[in-house]
C-alpha cells in the first residue's frame, strides 16, 4: 500500500508540473468531453480524457507489476 501511495503521488506531482505543456497537447479539449456553459454555471466533465488516461496508466501498472 505504501508504495502504491508513494507512485501515486509522485505521478499527480509529475502531471501537477507537466500540466502546461499537456493542455497543449489537447487533453481536456477531446471529442466525448462534455462541456456545458450558462449563465452563471459552467460543467465540464473530461468522459473520453479520462478513458485515455485510465487505459495509459492501465499499461504503465501492467508492465511495472511484472
């Protein structure tokens, strides 16, 4: 357990500094993402960033658990 907290926060770390140079990339802004914008109220929910990270991290996990 403890080394699954020590990678995780070393991953949120690593993506926290990273992250100017990933909304560059697009992520965030991908076809399946929902926005919706009023006034007043904003939503934004990242449905296909999110399967295109959970599948990266699934293969990082997979082959570093080997």
């Amino acid at each position: 357990m403890q080394k699954f907290l020590i990678t995780a926060g070393i991953i949120l770390l690593v993506t926290g500094l990273l992250w100017p140079l990933i909304s560059k990339l697009g992520l965030g802004r991908l076809p399946g993402d929902t926005v919706i914008k009023r006034e007043g109220f904003s939503f934004f929910f990242p449905v296909t960033t999110m399967v295109i990270i959970s599948i990266v991290l699934t293969l990082i996990f997979r082959f570093w658990g080997r």
